[in-house]
C-alpha cells in the first residue's frame, strides 16, 4: 500500500483513500483550496445566524434527528470506518457507539451545563452577579485518522450543542467517514452548512485554521498542532489542542496481577496501538512483574492480526508510522531492550506483530516518543515512588492507568496527566461526563463533559445594580474624606479576618 495518491480529474484535484488492510481503493474526495474552505467557513457563519439563535429544546430537537439519523446507518458508518482505517468491524461499530453515546449526552445535558447561573457578589452587596455561556460562531475542527469518527464527535458533538455550526476537516486518510456523517448531518438537520466537511491534506487544514472561525478545535501530533496554532495567532484565533501521549501505566504490589495484564494487552494493542490514549508503557511492582510479564505475554500470544473479521487488530493505518514503530524497536533493542513477542523482523507490509519488551531504559526512543503501534515495553520498579517518577518523566500528559487496592488512588493522583484510569484502562473516554484532554505536549482544552460543553462557548459576566448604595464609588463624585474611608474598610474587612462577611460589612461602612 501506498500513500494516499493525489490525482486531477478535470480542473479539480481529488485525494485517493486507500484501505490499508488491502491497498484498494476506497473512494477519492476534493482536494479542496483555501477559497473553497473559506466558502464553507462563510456558509457556517449564515448557518451559525439561525442554529445560534435557537432555544435548547428546538436546537436538540434537531440533534436528536441527527443522531437518529446516524444510528439508522451505523452499517454503513462502520463498514466505511473498517475499510478506511483498517480496524476490525467489530471496533468500527463500538467507535461508532461511543461516537453517538457523546452527541446524545451532549444534545441532552447542553441546556443544563450552559444554564445562566448566580454567583456570589463578593463586597459588591448590592449587585446580582450572574454568569452565562453563549456560543461562539463557527467552530473548525481539525481530525486524526486513528479515530475518525469517534475523535472528531468529540468536538463536533459539543459545539453543535453548544449553539455553534461546524466546518469539519478529516484526515486525508479518512475523509470518507466525515464525507458521510456531514451527509446524514444535512439530511437530518433542517438548517443548512449546520455541520459541514472539507476535505484535502494539510493545506485544507492550514485554510481552516487561517479562515476567520471562532474557534478551532484540533486533533492530532503536536507537529502539526503547533503549526495550527501558528496559523489560529494571526487572527488571534483560540485554540483546543488534543495531541499525542505516552500514557504510562501503574501496577502496584497488590494489584489484581491478571486483571492488569488484561488491561495492559487491550491498551497497549487495541486499534494497532494507534490510540492517543494507548498503554505505550508499564511500570510493575517488582513483587509481581515476573507473574504480570508471563500472563501479558501469554494473552499477547492470542492476539491474531490481519485483514479479515476474525483478526483482533488491523493493519497499521498511516504508512510512514510502521517506519517509526520499526526504528523504536531496532532503537531499544539496539540499546538492550530484551524481545518477547514480535519485533521489527515480524512486521510484514504494513502488518506489525505485537511486540513485547522487557530491559527497556529511560533513554530508549520507545519510553519517550509516541510510538503508535501494538509495542508495549514493561518496566520493573521497586516502590511506587520509583514508579511515579518515571511515570511522570515525561513531556506528555494525556492519559493513565493505575492498578492496585491500598493506596490506589493517591497513586493516582499524583500522575500528571489529564485522565486516569484506576483498575481498568482507556475507560475515561467513552463517559460522556468525564473531561477529556491533556496537559504538556498532549495539549490543552478540553472535549466531553460539561467542560467539553463550555469549551465551545463564550462565558458572558453580568453584574446588575440591584439597588443603589448611599456612597457610590465608582463615581468622581467621591465625598471629601473617602482616602480614609477606604482605608478603614481595608482594615475592617482584610485586616481582622472578616473577609468572609464582606458583603454585609461593607453595606455599614458605606451608611
Ligand atoms: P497529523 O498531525 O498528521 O494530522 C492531523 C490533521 O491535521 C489531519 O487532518 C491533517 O490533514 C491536518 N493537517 C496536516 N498539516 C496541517 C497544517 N499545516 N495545518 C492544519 N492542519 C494540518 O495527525 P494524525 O497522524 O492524523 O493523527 C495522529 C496523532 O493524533 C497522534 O499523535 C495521536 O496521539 C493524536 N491524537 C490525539 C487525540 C487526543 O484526543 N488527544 C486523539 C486522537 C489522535
């Protein structure tokens, strides 16, 4: 298989998608330019006049038929993910599961999370202080092919709830997934360019993150991610950054050893490995890393490969990340990393056996960079100290695991990361109500939850005058002697501790 090919039929150039486990052909999409991006970003902005300004319940009434709409044609959706992607069917349709369960929590819990709410009104006793969340405009999202479905929803989901239009680019890889969503979108959704798709490479997605959106919300390496940003400055665009990981996982002393190492093999090779969140390394109590090496090794064993349903992982999507997943193995074992399974002579094409390393050390390129791939290399420790600081020696911080029972969740706590898991792994991303994203080179902002919901919306302070005080200070009308009021009002409220009953105080003074 090669890269996707870039082909002209008549004026317009097109992009192949190309199905990785069997190098056909899948279909081929526009090669669009930065003044067909901006049409569609323009056409968000009309769209955004109407879906902005619908109620809650009319605009949910209209996300309900979408995602109706997109459960009536999951076959479809997922055949399309598994040709385009190369993942199983089987975690086609959970992508697609997972990428639906968020559009309904966010269809339902917008109205609630975005509710205008009171605050208190600090020294200001006579003011009402209410704040409110209000969308933004259009909202460009810029999308991985590791997901291509389930990653983008993230975003997608939310600003749509959040009263926003969307301009959606997909990965050159996978643009046929977002292709067809935007089209269940337009046919569900009676307002027009509500959701839209461009499609291209890197161009497309540098348009994008130039045109005038209101906000982009992108998804990929951190490369690339600092490109956008770049581009996001010149119009002093803001920017959600969801990038790559290296999430460590924790197993104590007294973990459950084969539930670990369960967890371990799902995480470190589901979807190829090619999941930001993927297990890309594991730190094992010494007490238990002989028992935790045989067993993930035994379960590793299990794990078929191949094109076909039957295969638990596919072939590897992007063609240039087997050369990476080749050079992090040939660089560990170069280094004295020890192979259990797999390893770089048992990648075929663009199929990568599940690899397994043991004698792995800090220096190694595959304890430091995203790997991507079905490797998992294992790291004895001997206290959860040792454990946390090379968990944390890290310039990512997207997602973790920890296993263990006493203690289990101050092991937790101290990993700096954007989610954890604690006895099981990955699981954080498919609850709706849990914030998604990173910290470090994983990013910023982020998606699901109710913090997914507020990303996606300006937040408006309102301070109303409920009535007026005797001595108005913010006036040039300050009666002789107010230097000494003030002074005193510091003092009686900072200087005694009575800051906590401001409001009531400052209401005597000002008699
Ligand atoms: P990528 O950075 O190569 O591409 C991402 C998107 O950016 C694609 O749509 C691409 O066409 C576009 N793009 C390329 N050049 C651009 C430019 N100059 N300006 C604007 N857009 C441009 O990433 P990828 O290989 O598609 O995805 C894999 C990466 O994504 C991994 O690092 C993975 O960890 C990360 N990822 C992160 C999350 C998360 O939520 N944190 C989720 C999935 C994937």
């Amino acid at each position: 298989m090669a890269a996707p090919q870039s082909e002209t039929k008549g004026a317009v150039e097109f992009i192949e998608s190309l199905n990785p486990n069997t190098g056909e052909v899948v279909g081929a999409v526009p090669d669009m330019t930065a003044e067909q991006v901006d049409a569609a970003v323009e056409r968000a902005r009309v769209a955004f006049e109407e879906w902005g300004g619908l109620s809650f319940a009319d605009r949910r009434e209209q996300l309900v038929r979408f995602r109706r709409a997109l459960a009536a044609r999951v076959d479809e959706i997922a055949e399309l993910i598994h040709k385009e992607n190369g993942k199983p069917k089987v975690d086609a349709i959970m992508e697609a599961f997972m990428a639906i369960s968020h559009l309904a929590h966010a269809t339902n819990r917008a109205e609630k999370a975005l509710r205008p709410h009171k605050v208190g009104s600090g020294i200001m006793a006579n003011v009402r202080a209410v704040i409110s969340y209000h969308p933004l405009g259009v909202v460009g999202v810029i999308g991985p092919w590791n997901y291509p479905m389930f990653t983008p929803f993230g975003s997608i989901g939310y600003a749509l709830a959040a009263g926003n239009t969307v301009v959606f680019k997909p990965s050159e890889l996978t643009p046929l997934v977002g292709q067809l969503v935007a089209e269940i979108a337009a046919k569900a959704i009676s307002i027009p360019n509500v959701l839209q798709v461009v499609t291209g490479a890197g161009r497309a997605g540098a348009a994008l993150a130039k045109a005038r959106v209101n906000k982009i919300a992108f998804t990929g390496s951190a490369g690339t991610g600092k490109k956008v940003m770049a581009a996001a400055a010149e119009n002093l665009t803001p920017v959600l950054m969801e990038l790559g990981g290296k999430d460590p996982m924790i197993v104590a002393e007294d973990a459950d050893v084969d539930k670990a190492a369960e967890a371990a093999v799902f995480g470190a090779l589901t979807n190829a490995g090619q999941a930001c969140i993927s297990v890309e390394r594991a730190y094992v109590a010494s007490g238990v890393y002989d028992r935790f090496v045989d067993k993930v090794v035994d379960e590793v064993k299990k794990v078929r490969v191949g094109g076909d349903d039957e295969a638990n992982i596919g072939a590897i999507t992007r063609p240039a990340q087997v050369d990476i997943i080749r050079d992090h193995i040939e660089d560990a074992v170069a280094k004295g990393a020890t192979v259990l399974t797999g390893g770089a002579d048992k990648i075929r094409g663009y199929f990568v056996e599940p690899t397994v390393l043991t004698d792995v050390t800090p220096d190694m390129k595959i304890m430091r960079d995203e790997t991507f791939g079905p490797v998992l290399p294992i790291v004895k420790v001997q206290s959860a100290e040792e454990a946390i600081r090379l968990a944390n020696d890290t310039v990512f911080g997207l997602g973790s695991s920890v296993f263990g029972k006493a203690g289990v969740r101050d092991l937790a706590n101290r990993v700096r990361a954007g989610m954890t898991a604690i006895n099981s792994v990955m699981v954080f991303a498919s609850m709706p109500t849990l914030p998604f994203g990173g910290v470090g080179d994983s990013g910023f902002g982020r998606i699901h939850g109710d913090e997914g919901l507020r990303e996606f919306t300006r937040t408006q302070a309102t301070a109303e005058e409920r009535f007026a005080l005797p001595m108005n200070l913010l006036s040039f009308k300050l009666p002789k002697g107010t230097y000494e009021r003030i002074r005193g009002m510091i003092q009686q409220l900072y200087g005694g501790g009575v800051a906590d009953r401001a409001g009531g105080v400052l209401r005597n003074l000002l008699r």
